[in-house]
C-alpha cells in the first residue's frame, strides 16, 4: 500500500472505523515503522488496529494480542463502543473470541513481569538502548508485535532512542483484574492506543476510553479523488457491510430471494468471465 494514499481522521473510535477502506487501518508495528520517515506522525496520538483479548486458561491470566485479522473490536465497533464505555470491558461472542484467538500472540501476562500501576493496569518498560539484556522472551515477542519485528524492531527502537525515549512501556489489564472481570469461558476485549513522541512514548493495550476525540486513526478513507471532486466507493462500502455480518446477509436472502438469485448469478458471471 503506497504511503501517500493513507490518511489520519481524529474522532472518537466508533465513528472513524466505518471511514476507511476495511483492513487499510493502521497497526502499532505499521504506525512506529512509518514514523522513521514520515516525522508528522510522531506528533499524533493514535488508534491501532490491534486489540487485546483476555481470559483465564488453567486460573492463569492470557493476552491473546492481534492486529487486522478477526479484530473483534473493529468487527462490531459500535456495540464495542457502547460496553467499553458504560460497562469498562466488551465481552466478545465465543466465535469471535476464537476467531481472534487464532491469529493472535498468545502471552501469559505472569510471564512479562509486569510492575503495577493501579488496580486495573500494570506495564512493563523497555530500555530503547539496551532492550537486548533486559527484556525476556515473552517480553521481547509482546514488544516486537508492538513496534515491529526483526529489523524494523532494532531501527524502531533506535528513533525511539534518538527522539530522547529512553524508555518506553507497555501498558495491559492486570492480571488479578482479568481473573475477577472475566466469566468461565468467556473474555474480554480491549482497544489499543499508541503515543506521541514527548518526553515518553507508550502502548496502551488496555483502553476503554472509547469517547476520546483527540487520537487518530490512519488507514485508506472510502472515497477517492476525481476530478477535483471526492466521491464515495459506495459500492466497497456495500460489501463491506454485506461481508461483516454474514448472518443478517443470509436473513435478508431468506426474506428476499430475489436478492440471492441475483448475487448467485453476480458471483457465477466473476468466476466465469466469459
């Protein structure tokens, strides 16, 4: 995807999402990585397109940590919105949830030796100059689905360093708040948010805060230039909207099947051109 065709929107989350191109939304690791060259960026709290799945497996407190991919916050942003705010977590459906676990980092949050900030949130720190001997395994794969992988982690971390980041954090839900806030067999579902370059720059993977109208989310808007004009890709939105829900899809087909008939014979003429 060419640089210049990305845009950022300020706004609260909810309202942003249906704005932009489904799977353009900007990620973290996307984000820190286009910041080396793009400095504008380093002015601007953002969105991300990733989310944090917690639950309990064997009484211990998992992170499942994703981007894009079955992002169950983005998937259902307005009833996401509506629970992060009145009831401070979301409470994704079990497919969702397992759908969201399979393309995720799955961490044991004991694991990152996490030092606590209140009853709610914990972080861990990363020295952006000497991240080598002082981040664990677990520590160390967490950070680099955060700011990027392999070379781009040692580069990020390097501008992080030369912006005067000497530390940057990684903020999740505690793990004694995971234990009492999620049900057997269920979880909870987080959005996640990334720093300006001031004096510190962090993660936030805990964030409920849903009403803010100061962060930015970047990604490809649904509308294009022509002619001086901008025109609404209505028909990428229709799709959009046909393929996010595929339940009330069938629904509507099976009230009126008129329209399956004719998205059958849409569908026919694609994979039989001629």
């Amino acid at each position: 995807m060419k640089s210049e065709s990305l845009e950022n929107r300020i706004g609260r989350l909810a309202e942003l999402v249906p704005k932009f191109r489904k799977n353009s939304w900007r990620t973290s690791a996307e984000l820190t990585t286009e910041r080396r060259t793009n400095k504008e960026l380093t002015n601007q709290w953002f969105w991300t397109a990733n989310f944090a799945l917690y639950r309990i497996e064997d009484k211990e407190a998992i992170l499942y940590f994703g981007g894009r991919k079955n992002n169950p916050i983005f998937k259902n942003i307005d009833e996401t919105a509506k629970q992060l705010i009145s009831e401070q977590n979301y409470t994704p459906s079990q497919e969702d949830a397992a759908s969201a676990i399979k393309s995720s980092l799955r961490i044991k949050l004991s694991d990152l030796n996490l030092l606590k900030h209140d009853d709610e949130f914990s972080y861990f720190e990363i020295d952006t100059a000497n991240y080598e001997s002082s981040l664990n395994a677990a520590q160390r794969g967490f950070a680099e689905a955060v700011y990027g992988k392999a070379k781009d982690f040692k580069a990020n971390m390097k501008m992080l360093s030369n912006a005067g980041i000497a530390k940057t954090r990684i903020y999740v839900l505690n793990p004694e708040y995971v234990k009492q806030k999620t049900k057997k067999n269920e979880a909870i579902a987080r959005a996640c948010w990334l720093d300006y370059f001031y004096n510190f720059s962090y993660f936030n993977a805990y964030n409920r805060y849903l009403n803010d109208t100061y962060f930015a989310l970047r990604g490809v808007l649904l509308i294009s230039a022509e002619g001086g004009r901008r025109k609404v890709d209505d028909v990428t939105t229709a799709l959009d909207k046909i393929l996010e829900n595929p339940e009330k899809t069938l629904q509507t087909m099976n009230n009126k099947p008129e329209y399956a008939k004719k998205v059958l014979a849409l569908i026919s003429k694609y994979y039989n051109p001629k």
